[in-house]
C-alpha cells in the first residue's frame, strides 16, 4: 500500500471517530418554556412548569443526560429534583430521546421559598455522560426573578382579642317578699306582716331612701288567687289582697318619708305559679299533671281535670294551693358605682378595693400600654382564676412586639378556660405569626364567638395556604390591607381599590398595594403617585420596590427610579 492510500485512510477513521465521539450541542432558551414566568412564591414554595424539547438529530444515542433546574440568587444556588434522559441505544428506564424525531418533556421543580429569590434567576444544568466520558453543556436561564407579592400579608395587622370587663356603672338590686293569705280570705295577718322577708323588704325600702347612690326605680304590688275555685271568686279575691296591700305598702312607705309610687295589679287564678311549683315539687303524678295544663287551655277544663285525680290533688291542695294565695311586693333599686376618677384612684393605691370588674375596667381609663400592663398584672396577682388578666395582658403584650411573652399568658389564659373563644382566637394569632397553619386553623376552629376578627385570621391564613378566592370570600366584609391583597392575588383589582380607598387608617402598605394595582392595569400615575406616599411612610419600602418584580417595566424608568432614590 503506497503512502497516499495509507495518509488517506488514516484522514476517513480520524473524521468516523471524531463523528461517533461527537459532544451534543449547546441548547438555547428558545427549546424552553416555564410557566408562570417570572415564577411566583405561592404558600411558602416557588413551584413551576418547564416544558423542554431535544431539537430532531440532536440526542446521540449513546448519551445519558441529567438536567437539573438550578435556583441562583445572591451568589448562592439551589438545586431542584433532577430529571434523566437517555438515547436510543442505552439500556436503562429513563425518559428515552429519540435521535432522528428528538422529544419534548416536562419539569416541575419546585423550591422553597427565602426572600432573596425575589432577584434570582432560574437554570438548567445539563450534565452528560456518553460512552465513558462526562462533560457539561452550558447551563440555560429558563426565568427571571420570584413575583413574592403573597408574602405582603400581614399577621400583625390582625387585632388580638381582649376580653372585655363586665363593669357596670349602675346595677341593680331587687329585693321581694311574699303575703300570704288564708283560702278565701283577703285579710292581713299580723304573723305575715311581721315575717322576715317583709322587714327585709322595708329595710331594703329605707337603705335606698338614705344611700346617695341608690334610687327606688319601680315597687310593685301583685295581688293572686290560686287556680281553684270559680272564676269570679278568684278574681275577687286576687284583686282584694292587691289592694289590701297596696294600702299597707303606702303606709309604711308614708313612715318611711319616701316618695315612692306602687305600681299594682293582680292575677285572677295562678296557672303560672302553679306550674312553676309543681314542676319543683316530688309530687305523686306531677308529669301527669303538668300534661294536663300543656294539653288544656280553659281553666275550669284544667280544674276538673286535676281534681279527677283524687290521691294527687288532695298534695296539691296541701303543698301547692297555698303558696299560691298571695300577694308579692317586688321592689327594685338602682345603684350607682364609682366614677371614673375613683375606679383610676384606687387601682393605683388600692386596688384590693376594687371588684374583679371595676379593676378589669380600670385599665380602659389608661392612656400607655405600660399602664394598661401595671392594672393587669395586679388582676393577676389579686385574681389568678381569671383568665382574663392573663389573656389581656397577654394582648398588651403582643401589640409591644412582645411575641414569646404574650403566648405564655395567652396559654395561662386557655389553660385556665380552654373554652375561652378569645383566648383560643389568640393563640391561634401567635401560631398563625410562626407559620404554623395547621394549629392556627385549630385554635380557629374553637375560636367562634370570638370579639377578635375571625375572618380575617382565617382569610390571612388561606393566603398563606395560597388559596386567595378563598381568602378574599372570607374576608370580603373586612377593608383591611390584607383583604386587598387577597382581591389583588385573585385579579379583582376593583374590588382592591375599593377596599384600599375604605382602610380605616391607610399605611405606607395601602399606598404600596396601590402601586402594585396600577402596575398591574397598566395605570401609571397610580404607581407613581402611590410609591410616592409609600416610600414617604416607610422609606424601606424604596429598596423593596426596586427588586419588585411587579415592577419590573418599570425598572429602567427615570421617574420610578427618582421616586425610589
């Protein structure tokens, strides 16, 4: 073989080899499409779809390919779950690529979401191993950045519920004694006049004339008869002892010097009271009885029925009949606590002389949070069965940022009333702050009744589920800032408006959120004039905005970045 044929030969194997070792090509980002993109946070995790095709006579045959979508941010990465794909001749279950017709594959990877991803971009690695050698093909950015505007919900914007004092500046006292009269009679016997009850009540009569903080606001005589008898007689009789003791009534009351007006009327035959005692009673057939008066309404129907029970009825002649004749006074008195100064007085010098109530209600007259926390911690130390001491105090805590304190109190609070719906609604806030949604939830779900704002708890923490329709049905009633952002996760940007335009004291967020809506419709006189009021209130807003990706056309706009300097 002469030397041309040799060097010529030599030339077709060094060209065959190079063919049959080639390396597979660099990819460009046209063979690619993610969705959404950018990509978005979305309950605590980026997750997105990659769609990708291997063009047609591009995968060799013998090649295994390991593509792995590759976060980078901040000079940091994160690797998402890989995915492997082989050529036509390799033996192995990955996804197979043909060479002449290529192949088309989906991705979704999925990452955890940290806020320095807001300025990230998203890869993918390819690495390659073909017959015995490994190499790498240039990584491809696939999407630009992480939308976080879910991550704008605010726990804190959320009012922990106080459980209000009962204190009431006038109370009422009753007091009522009972006349009573011998069968058919309407006589006043000297034995009943002279009863304890009755001198209570005169007592009682006297107190509110001398006290300068009582008033008699209503005393009243009834006249009865029992339900036995006719219907006349009882009516006769019910309105004699009415009268007999009105007359002693305004007599005393004449003693006394008190200017008091008895109202007064009677009640012919006693089925109420008489249902009342029976139903009290050990009576033989009571159930019996107490069926009959369900079961008729006339009163002489009722009487004979009764009567026919002949063993029963000769008890209720001896037991209940007499209880029955009777006239009752009922007197009640209005009584004024202590004012304002004298309540704030003694909660600061003495506040053993105070009620549970007057103390409760003493912390309402104060202007710090220090105060506020001062008057709890001495309901504590005087009540330590209430749980309310506990729970406000933990309340005042919370709203001073001081998280780990309030939920110990919040705690004591339940563990002292686990049926507390208040209590429970807080301790649903602290999990809720953590990020703990399944027992936020929990708390939630024993939290109906509650004074806090249930609805906007839930709504926030269906936002942070990432389920928004759901957050902006539930909180549709509330015009908070985060009902506006739960509209504006939905795309209900007019509904947003209208919510932001109603907060009762806007922020630099309701400006913030502002911008985002005219960002998002394209309006950009809102976006100005609103980051403008944003930045003014929080003017760490400013470095916010300018990683934002809400505002991402607007990166390069000379009038965004003024406002922002």
């Amino acid at each position: 073989m002469n030397k041309k044929i040799l060097i010529a030969l030599s030339l077709v194997m060094a060209i065959v080899f190079v063919s049959c070792n080639k390396n597979m090509k660099a990819l460009d980002a046209s063979y690619f499409k993610t969705t959404p993109n950018p990509l978005e946070e979305k309950a605590g995790k980026v997750d997105a779809t990659v769609t990708g095709t291997f063009p047609v006579k591009y995968f060799n045959k013998k090649a295994v390919v390991t593509v792995t979508p590759v976060m980078k941010f901040n000079g940091e990465e994160v690797k998402g779950q890989s995915s492997v794909f082989q050529g036509e001749k390799i033996l192995d279950n990955n996804q197979k690529i043909a060479y002449k017709a290529g192949g088309t594959y989906t991705m979704k990877p999925s990452f955890f979401y940290i806020p320095e991803m807001a300025k990230s971009e998203l890869y993918l690695n390819f690495d390659v191993v073909q017959k015995k050698k490994n190499y790498t093909l240039p990584a491809v950015k696939i999407a630009d950045g992480v939308l976080a505007t879910s991550e704008l919900v605010a726990v804190k914007e959320i009012k922990p519920a106080l459980i209000a004092d009962k204190f009431q500046r006038i109370t009422q006292e009753n007091q009522n004694a009972d006349i009573l009269f011998l069968i058919q009679q309407a006589q006043l016997r000297n034995s009943e006049i002279k009863a304890e009850d009755v001198k209570a009540f005169t007592a009682k009569v006297k107190e509110a004339r001398d006290a300068q903080n009582k008033e008699v606001t209503s005393l009243e005589v009834l006249g009865y008869a029992s339900p036995d008898g006719a219907v006349d007689l009882n009516t006769n009789l019910a309105e004699k002892r009415q009268k007999v003791t009105t007359d002693y009534v305004n007599k005393e009351l004449k003693k006394l010097k008190s200017n008091v007006t008895v109202d007064s009327k009677f009640t012919a035959e006693d089925w109420e009271g008489f249902q009342n005692l029976m139903e009290n009673s050990n009576i033989q057939d009571k159930g019996l009885i107490l069926r009959v008066l369900s079961m008729y309404q006339d009163p002489e129907q009722r009487e004979r029925e009764i009567k026919n029970l002949s063993t029963t009825f000769k008890s209720i002649a001896n037991d209940i009949l007499p209880q029955l004749r009777r006239s009752r006074m009922k007197l009640t008195v209005d009584v004024t606590g202590k004012s304002d100064e004298q309540i704030a007085q003694l909660a600061a010098t003495s506040p053993a002389d105070l009620t549970v109530e007057e103390l409760l209600y003493a912390a309402t007259l104060t202007k710090t949070e220090t105060e506020k926390a001062a008057i709890y911690q001495k309901v504590i130390s005087l009540y330590p069965a209430d749980a309310r001491g506990y729970n406000n105090l933990g309340l005042v805590n919370y709203e001073m940022g001081k998280i780990a304190e309030a939920q110990k109190l919040y705690e004591k609070a339940l563990s002292i009333d686990p049926q507390s719906a208040d209590a429970n609604y807080n301790v649903g806030l602290i999990s809720l702050s953590k990020g703990a949604i399944t027992d936020a939830l929990a708390y939630f779900g024993k939290a109906v009744g509650t004074t806090g704002d249930l609805n906007s708890a839930l709504g926030t923490t269906y936002i942070q589920q990432g389920d928004y329709t759901k957050a902006k049905n539930v909180m549709s009633e509330a015009n908070t800032n985060n009902t506006a952002l739960a509209q504006i996760l939905s795309s209900d940007y007019n509904a947003a408006r209208r919510t932001l335009a109603a907060v009762a004291a806007p922020n630099a967020m309701t400006a913030y959120l502002g911008a985002i809506i005219g960002a998002r419709t394209n309006d950009r006189d809102a976006v100005y004039n609103n980051l403008k009021t944003a930045v003014q209130k929080d003017s760490s807003l400013a470095k916010k905005a300018l990683t934002d990706l809400e505002f991402s056309k607007y990166f390069t706009d000379a009038s965004f970045l003024s406002i922002l300097k």
